[in-house]
C-alpha cells in the first residue's frame, strides 16, 4: 500500500513504481450484488433529485425579465412526430459511435457492413415505435459494469 501525501505526490508515485507497488484498488464493500446494485441505483436516484432541486431554486430568466416583451416569448407546442426516413436512419447511425456490447445481437463493425439491406427494417420498427409511443422492454436493458475510477468521488 502506498502512503498518501499531498506535499509531493510525485515523489510518493516514484518510488513506488521503483519498489513495483500496485495501487491499493478500492471497490465498495458488499456481500451480494443485488445489494450493491440497489445502491448503485439509490445513490444516483438521489443525485438526480438532488440536481432537480437545485434547477428549481434557479432562475433561469434574467432578473430583469418582465414577461411583457413579445419578441422574446418562445411557444413551443410538438403536435405530432413524422414518420423517419431511410436517409435519417443511415445519417444516425454513422454519427453513433461504433461501440458494441453483450447485448448487441451482432457486432457494430459486421452492422455497419451489412447496413444497406438492414435500413428499410430498422425505419419501420422505429416508425412503428414512434406511432405507438411504446418501447420493448427487451430494448430498454443495460448492463452496468462498475468501475471505480477515484475512491470518494462525487
């Protein structure tokens, strides 16, 4: 284990590598993961609420707005959503970036390969994601590898 000091942390770092010491990895104690998943969840549960509170506190309007000027009243209103087009869907996803994990069904670098004859396909599900305003469940998974990054990090 190496001695933390934050006088010369240069020096501390120097010699450890000189001695081949590893840095002491720190992962949160727990003794099942359903525990350390639930306060995964809770932590960042509270971190959003936390962040909402704050947003609500905030003026986002100058001090100085009366309302009474017209020109800068914005309305917005999204009346109905346009079906996607093929062009849309190849521009999307050559912007994404070519990543890949277990839940993909294949590779992004085979997708991406085989994109033209898959594009008509995937215009429809997601036309048809947008007429029903509902998702699958199967598309809504994630899967969670954590990481510790630095100790005490908030």
């Amino acid at each position: 284990m190496r001695p933390k000091t934050k006088k010369n942390p240069w020096l501390v770092n120097s010699i450890g590598r000189l001695l081949h010491q590893k840095p002491e990895m720190l992962y949160p104690v727990c003794s099942f993961d359903s525990i350390l998943e639930n306060e995964f969840a809770d932590y960042f549960e509270t971190k959003i609420q936390n962040i909402s509170k704050e947003s609500e506190t905030t003026e986002l309007l100058p001090a100085d707005y009366t309302g009474n000027d017209s020109a800068s009243a914005i309305y917005c209103e999204l009346n109905e959503l346009s079906s996607a087009t093929t062009e849309e869907i190849v521009r999307i996803v050559h912007i994404c970036a070519t990543k890949s994990c277990n839940l993909n069904p294949v590779p992004s670098s085979v997708f991406l390969k085989h994109l033209d004859p898959l594009v008509p396909v995937i215009t429809n599900i997601v036309d048809s994601f947008l007429e029903s305003s509902t998702m699958p469940s199967s598309l809504m998974e994630a899967v969670l590898n954590h990481y510790l990054i630095r100790p005490l990090i908030d």
